[in-house]
C-alpha cells in the first residue's frame, strides 16, 4: 500500500483546512488513487458530493494525469475539479 499525499483544489479544498490529505493507495495508478478516494470521501466526509470526483482531473507538478498512469514518485498529486466560466 502507498500513502500518497492529494493536493485539493477547487470545491475539493474545503474538505480540509491545510488543503491536503494523505490517502492510502492500493495499487499505483491514478485510477487506483481515484478508486480509494471513492471509498473514503463518503465515510470521512458524508455531506461532499463524491460523484465530482469522477469528473475531476488529477496532475503532479508537471501535467495532468490519466487514470492508466503510475502516481508519481514523490508521492504528491493535485486533484482539480471541474471549472467553469465566461
């Protein structure tokens, strides 16, 4: 298991103060990452609309990841919620 640390952003950044959580991964991609975020939103945080998290993108410190890559090395991804603007 891999710990990896989730930037938040966005609606995301209200789950906590520091604007980041730590979150156990099973395996080592994106998809795992957003597979054991699906499972931990609604116990920790019941009132969080968890299906944003399907629409959101995540991304290390260089670009935006897809579900099939590996979570980076340094253990750090930022998650982004969807935008929207004029």
């Amino acid at each position: 298991m891999k710990q990896v640390t989730v930037q938040l952003f966005g609606a995301f950044s209200d789950l906590d103060v520091r604007r980041e959580i730590a979150v156990d991964v099973s395996g080592g991609t994106v998809a795992d990452l957003r597979q054991a975020l699906r499972e931990l939103l609604p116990v920790r945080w019941p009132a969080f609309r968890a299906g944003l998290l399907d629409y959101s993108a995540f991304a290390d410190q260089q670009r935006v990841l897809r579900d099939h890559e590996a979570l980076p090395d340094d253990g750090r991804v930022a998650i982004l919620p969807p935008v929207s603007g004029g």
